[in-house]
C-alpha cells in the first residue's frame, strides 16, 4: 500500500552538478560588467564632479570649522559654554565672528581663520555694558 514510485526512489535521484566551466564563465561575465562600468566615461565623469563638489564644499566651510575649533579652545580655557561662529570672514580680516556665554552673558568673540593661529579674541567694541555696573547720577 505505500509503496514508492520508481521515479521517486532515493536511488533515482540525481542532484545537478555545478560545472567549473559554468562557474568561471559566471565569474567571468562579473567581471567584464564591472569591468565596463568601471570604464564607463559616465562613471568617471561622475565621480570627477563629486570629487569637485566635496572639495570646493571643504574650502567654503575651512574658516568656518578653524574658527569652530578656535572657539571652543576659549570656552574651555575661560569656562564659557560655546554657542556659534559665522559660517565666512565677512570683512577678510582673517577673524569670523563667533559668541560664547560667561556667566550668562553673550560674549562676542573673533576667532581666527588660519589654521597657524587658533584662537579667539574678545571683541570688546561690539560688547552691551553691563547694566549692573553703571551707576546713574
């Protein structure tokens, strides 16, 4: 009653047997698609306009990022928390803009550009007196 079909038998069954001539033809085709992408002028092109696009993104943001590390040695040195820099020098006198704040007070700072001279300086022209210290007459 449960008997097993001939062409069910362990014994008839065969499993497919992988070639190497099949296997390297495979390895082969892989490697002349990825050759032809790889000399693709597309590719090339693409890859020159990133390679453009990340460098020329660097050099607009290389103030921004000296003047980051520039500020946040200062506020370290005098206690200040960092809060921001400019992202340019806006009047090329080497320095961007930046704030940090001391006891609760905003301080306007100028930090350097240059990646030879990191740090900041107090910008004392452009700071608020302290309202507390003035005493009326």
């Amino acid at each position: 009653m449960s008997e097993i079909p001939a062409e069910q038998t362990p014994t008839n069954l065969t499993t497919p047997e992988i070639t190497t001539e099949s296997s390297i033809s495979g390895v082969e085709n892989v490697k002349n698609s990825l050759g032809n992408v790889l000399n693709s002028w597309k590719l090339k092109a693409g890859l020159a306009v990133a390679v453009l696009f990340a460098v020329s993104l660097f050099a607009f943001y290389w103030q921004h990022m000296i003047a980051v590390v520039g500020m946040k040695s200062w506020s370290a040195r005098s206690g200040a928390n960092p809060i921001e820099c400019m992202v340019r020098d806006t009047n090329n006198d080497q320095y961007v803009s930046c704030s940090a704040l001391l006891d609760q007070q905003i301080v306007p700072l100028e930090c350097s550009s240059s990646l030879f001279n990191i740090g900041c300086r107090v910008n004392y022209g452009t700071a608020a007196p302290n309202p507390r210290q003035i005493n009326p007459r």
